[in-house]
C-alpha cells in the first residue's frame, strides 16, 4: 500500500470511530426489500425503526431493559454485528389460517455491551409481513430476574389504533379477571390512556395515516419469562412494554419480575406490518417464529366441530338428557366433539361421563371436559377444581379421563400473565400431550405462538366471546360490531374460541342483533382449529337443509386464508380454502344495508358458487351463482348481516 493509500485508509477508519462514538445505524430489509428496520445506538441508547418501502411505519422507538446484573438502556456500545443470513423455516401446521407455511427472513443479531463488560443482544428477524425482535442476555449460570423493559412502539401522530383493554387484576366475575375479555377501543387516536390502569393486551392494531397498518403482538413467550402488555400510559404515541399486575393470578406469591439462569432468552416482539390489511390478516409470523412442536407423534390431533351446551342452558345444560340431546345434534351434523362443561363432576360423575363417553364413541363423537384452573386465586364456584395446577394430582386426572376415551379439556379462569402463570399454561400442555388431549384455555392470556410448539392447543377464548351477547342485551347490541374487529386483531395471532352460532332470536333473555346468515358465516370469518358452537337441537332442526349440509360440511382447519375485504369495526370479508373447496364469508358490522365490491378473481375458474344469503325476517336464502370468480363480484349486505358462498371442489 502507498503511504498517500494508508493516510486514506487511516482517516476513513478514524472518521467511522468518529461516526461510531456519536450513532451507529444497521439496516435490515426483508428479502423483497418492502419492510426494513433500522437499529440506531445513539450516544449510548439503542433505537429502532422500520420503515414501510421509504416510509416510516415506526418512529424511532426505544430499546434495551435493565435486569438485577446490570442496565441496558443507557452508555452502552456496539460490541459486535453478526453478518447479514437468511433464515428460511419450511413448517406444516395440523389447524389454523394456513397448512403449509415457508418462512422468510433477514437476520442480524447486534451485541451491545454495558460499563460493566455484560452483553445484551438484539436479534432482528425482518420478513415480508414484518418485524421481529428479541433479547439474549449473555453469561453463564448466574439468576437474573428482568427489573423493567425500555422496550416501546412510537406512532407518529395521527395514527389511529383498536386496542384492547387489559382488566385490572382480581376484578370482575368472581375476581376472575384479566382474563382478555374487553371490548375493543375502536378508531381512537393513538396516547389515550386505558380505560382501566393495566394497559392495554396483545394484538394491537394500528392503521399509521395513508401509509399502512401494523399490529404488535408477542410470541414464543413461556416459563423462562411473562407475558407482558402494552402500558398504561402511552403519552406522545409510544406504547412501551410492561409486566404484569402484582395480584394477578396467585398474587404477591409469585414475583411479578420474570427471572431466569442466563443465558437467557427472551419472547419474540412482533410487529406485522403492511400496506394492507391482507398483509395483518394473512400474517403467520406469530407461529413463524415460535419453537417448532414438541409433539413429535400428531395423529391424535384433530381438528373439528364441537356441540355445546352451556352457552343456552348454563350448568344445567350438563344434565343427561340435555347432553344427550347434543350428543345427537353432533353425530346428525357430523361434528366430532361435544364439549361437556362445568359442574360435570356434580351433576354426573366419572361413572356416567364414561358410560356417555362410550355412547359418544358409538356414534362418532368424542367427548371434551370443562375443567376449572384453580386453585384460590379467584372465586369462580364451577367444578371441577383443584384437578389441574398440582403435578401429580393432574397427570392422574389425565390418565383417568384419557383411559375413559375423553379427547380433550377445556381448563377455566387463569386470570393473570406472570411467569408462573405461563409456567402452569405450558405444563398443562405438556402433561395432556403426554395423555393425547386436545386443550382449550379458556379465561385465560393470548396464547403466544403455542399452537405451533403444543398443537395440542386447538383453541383458547382470550376474546370476549358469544357468551357476552348471552349475558347482556348492551353487548349483544354490540356484537356486529365487535365481530368485525376481531378478524384483524384478536384471529390473527391464534386460534380463537369465540363459540358462534346462536339462531333462536333470543337466548338467555337475551335478544340477538345480528342476522342469522351473519351468525353462519361466523365458522368461516373466525379461525379456530375446534369450532364449538352455541347451535340448540331445537335450532338445527329449524333450518332449511342447504344451512344444515354448510354445517355438515364447513372445516376448522385451513389450508390456505385470503383477505378479500374490509375495515376493522366496519365489514370483514376472507376466503378460505380447504383442499379444493372454497369458503368465502362477509358480515356487516354496520347496521344499514351495504354493497361490497368484491374482487374474487382468485377463485377456480368454471365452478359455481352456493350462496347463503339474508332473506326478509330473518330468513336464510340460498342460491346458484354461476361464475363467482369475478374481478368485481357485487355482494348486498343487510344491516348486521352476513353472506356465505361455498365453491366447492365438482
Ligand atoms: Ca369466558
């Protein structure tokens, strides 16, 4: 090298030292180069972006956390930046939006090191459909518990959001709350304050002016840490993380600070992102980035339909000649579950739930059994309890029921997201896969990429569902609504227990706004690998045989999930395809008459299309649409209502 060249190179490296010491920023863009996200070390403090093709979708927003070692918000410096990868991850999923799924990303892990000499990594993972984030902590053996995240989401103003309240803990029913159970904030501008003082849960959706939409979310959360939540407060637009409330669950027992033996790893911080709500609803980075399944042998994994009678007859639906009346309706329609719910083990017994069990078997059907969560961390009177958050007590009502062909559980009222409450959640996952038992969590948190490492997990409520509209005619008033919110938040990270189907005008005293073809399009709008449906006897043998064969018909498990349009709170149209047939369903959130333009080009060339759609009074009409598969197919929507066209495989 000639001295003028080393004078050169010289300058340059004492000009990026220069550069380094006052901001450093890496780039990493997704493999089609539409979403990057920028990590900036700005005189010591770690910051993100990212930014939709040149636009920014997040303002420049805070990193790092400060645990029991040490801090990493503050003076630290770039101790090393792994070299650009790709991660590819070809995974096959039992249920859900989509069967066959290949993820892809650009990968860059920064180290950042504090005056002490302690190392905190960020790794970035930015695929097409979004952003996602998480921390290592750096060491060897030492217990380190996490004291507070300077994690945060910044929205420019004039961002508008739909969130979700978080309850204050050891409120409501029985002190069974959070249990994620709220209506949504709709359309309101982003730095209110929740309505309550615990923030706002896990999805959060928000739509940034004309540039796109972004919904935060949080997977591969389990006992190595808790589930957290946006803050309280979000004063300038920026949603910081925070933990959980002291009381929730078993209360000041259990710390609310999540710890751990380093190394330590923690959850995926998701941002989904684009400039379509296609991008949110078709998103899977929730399952993408979770750990792949624990289960190694799937067969007992079975996706479908459940008949349910409590949501009409409350405990006393779990008498035999109600359930027996189910168990009929489920092996008419062909469905392969009936949920048997609380108070079994009062009004009937073991001995006679195996004898039902037995009949069930003879007619096609599998039986599911309610159990309650607790333990003394809330009220809830149901039984059984005290049968799941002990080990041994648990794994032996495992054996016992499995040995009694029971398939699966519904366990009740968990009631907080502290990391001994995910500690439970994974262990009750753990402990029915070892017995072949599907799990269903109800009152329970967001569940957080587990579909993907417990498949076992066929569904989890998380989302004030039907019940609500059976409770109280202000809900119910609302449910249209509501309904329309839920495909593009709450559906979006998992499997959704929303039990739909209600045909009778009125239940529980209760009088139902929607119409009766916007309640059967509901199995199509809302994803969950086990649909269980509030549908009486009385009212499957009111409906005309076209509904019936939908119902004989209709999947819970997809193969492939398409947005086709709509707006959060307003309408929601998606198709879903299982093998070669297609389900396409429409509901109002509105109440006035609506004509949708509908591009459903997409759809098999040359086939029909069975229309069920709104008639007058509440009736369900039927017909033949010759060629759905049209750029701009007009379809009416009454007030409320609904559609559903089945095009299906000649
Ligand atoms: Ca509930």
């Amino acid at each position: 090298m000639k001295s003028s060249e080393k004078i050169l190179v010289l300058l340059l490296l004492l000009f990026l030292q220069v550069g380094c010491a006052m901001s450093k920023s890496v780039k990493i863009s997704s493999p089609a180069g539409t979403l990057t996200a920028e990590f900036l070390l700005e005189e010591g403090r770690p910051f993100y972006k990212l930014y939709l093709g040149q636009e920014t979708i997040l303002e420049r927003s805070p990193l790092g956390l400060t645990c029991s070692r040490g801090d990493f918000t503050e003076n630290l410096k770039l101790a090393d930046l792994s070299a650009p990868e790709t991660v590819s991850d070809d995974y096959t999923m039992p249920h859900g939006k989509q069967s066959r799924i290949q993820y892809r990303a650009n990968r860059r892990v920064v180290s950042l090191q504090n005056p002490q000499g302690q190392i905190l990594q960020i790794e970035f993972q930015v695929s097409n459909d979004g952003l996602a984030f998480r921390y290592r902590l750096i060491g060897e053996g030492q217990t380190t518990a996490i004291e507070r995240e300077a994690t945060g989401f910044a929205f420019a103003s004039g961002t508008v959001s739909w969130l979700h309240p978080m309850h204050d803990s050891k409120t409501g029913w029985e002190k069974t709350y959070p249990s994620y159970e709220s209506h949504y904030e709709i359309e309101k501008p982003v730095g209110l304050p929740s309505p309550y003082s615990a923030g706002w849960a896990f999805p959060a959706l928000f739509r940034v002016g004309q540039i796109g939409w972004a919904l935060l979310s949080e997977s591969g959360v389990d006992q190595r840490y808790c589930g957290t939540r946006l803050a309280q407060d979000s004063a300038g637009g920026v949603y910081h993380i925070a933990f959980p409330q002291a009381n929730e669950h078993r209360g000041p027992q259990d710390p609310i600070a999540p710890s751990g033996k380093l190394p330590l790893v923690l959850p995926w911080r998701l941002i989904i992102a684009g400039r379509g709500l296609d991008v949110i609803v078709q998103s899977t980075l929730a399952t993408d980035v979770a750990a792949p399944s624990k289960i190694a042998d799937l067969s007992f994994i079975k996706p479908g339909r459940a008949s349910w009678s409590w949501l009409r007859y409350d405990s006393v639906g779990t008498d035999l000649p109600i359930l027996q009346e189910y168990l009929q309706m489920a092996a008419d329609l062909g469905w392969e579950y009936m949920l048997v719910d609380c108070d079994w083990d009062r009004r009937l017994g073991y001995e006679k739930i195996a004898a039902l069990s037995k009949e069930a078997h003879s007619k096609g059907v599998d039986l599911l059994l309610w159990y309650n969560s607790n333990g003394d961390w809330n009220n809830a009177p149901m039984t059984p309890k005290n049968r799941v958050h002990l080990p041994q007590v648990r794994r032996e009502e495992f054996r016992r029921i499995a040995e009694m062909g029971i398939r699966g559980i519904k366990v009740d009222f968990f009631g907080g997201d502290k990391q001994a409450t995910m500690q439970l959640y994974m262990d009750i996952l753990r402990d029915a896969a070892d017995f072949n038992l599907l799990v269903n969590f109800h009152g329970a948190t967001l569940p957080r990429g587990w579909q993907r490492t417990w498949p076992n997990l066929v569904t989890t409520e998380a989302v004030m569902g039907m019940e609500f509209c059976t409770f109280d005619q202000a809900n119910a008033d609302r449910q249209a609504q509501h309904c329309c919110v839920l495909p593009f938040t709450r559906n979006v990270a998992a499997s959704m227990d929303f039990t739909p189907l209600v045909m009778d005008r009125k239940i529980r005293g209760v009088r139902r706004k929607t119409t009766a073809v916007f309640e059967l399009s509901l199995p199509i709008i809302f994803e969950s690998a086990v649909q269980h449906f509030g549908l009486a006897p009385f009212e499957a043998s009111a409906l005309p045989d076209f509904a019936v064969d939908y119902l004989k018909r209709v999947p819970t498990a997809w193969d492939q999930t398409r947005f086709v349009a709509g707006l959060p709170g307003k309408d929601a149209v998606l198709a879903r395809r299982k093998g070669n047939d297609w389900y396409v369903a429409g509901i109002n959130g509105e109440n006035r008459s609506k004509t949708m333009l509908l591009d459903l080009s997409f759809l098999p060339k040359g086939r029909p299309g069975i229309l069920i759609y709104d008639g007058a009074d509440d009736s369900i009409q039927t017909k033949i649409i010759h060629s759905p598969s049209a750029a701009a197919l007009e379809a009416q929507l009454a007030p409320s209502g609904g559609f559903v066209l089945q095009i299906l495989q000649p």
